[in-house]
C-alpha cells in the first residue's frame, strides 16, 4: 500500500520539478514505498507470531484448570 502512495507522490514532484525527475521520481517513491511495505509486513508477521503462541499457551492453561477442577 506504501508503494502505491510513494509512486503517487512520486508523479506528482516528478510533474512539479520536471526535466528527468518527472520519471526518476516515481521510480523512487515506488522502491522507498515498496522497502516501507516490506519492513512493515516483517516486524507485523513477528507481532502476529508470537502474540498467537500466548493466546494458545494461555488458552491450554485455561484447560488444564478446568480439567483438575472437575476430577
């Protein structure tokens, strides 16, 4: 989604600085906007990860209360 807004933006200061940025600018807002996505998908899939290894092992201590209350 980043990459998307840095190629946007990217035209529009290409299309105000004119000359080689109209083509040289785009280019890097796309690859700046690109490298922002893929930082933010790695340090998300990390959070993801290990916030569900501590909903599962709390859920398994929930279980295993519950089970020793009834025997």
């Amino acid at each position: 989604m980043l990459c998307c807004l840095g190629l946007v933006a990217g035209f529009a200061a290409g299309a105000a600085l004119g000359g080689p940025w109209t083509f040289l600018a785009p280019i890097a807002g796309f690859g700046l906007g690109l490298m922002g996505d893929m930082t933010l998908i790695r340090c998300g899939l990390r959070g993801i990860s290990k916030n569900a290894g501590r909903w599962v092992d709390i859920r398994e201590r929930e279980l295993n209360r519950e089970e020793s209350k009834e025997v």
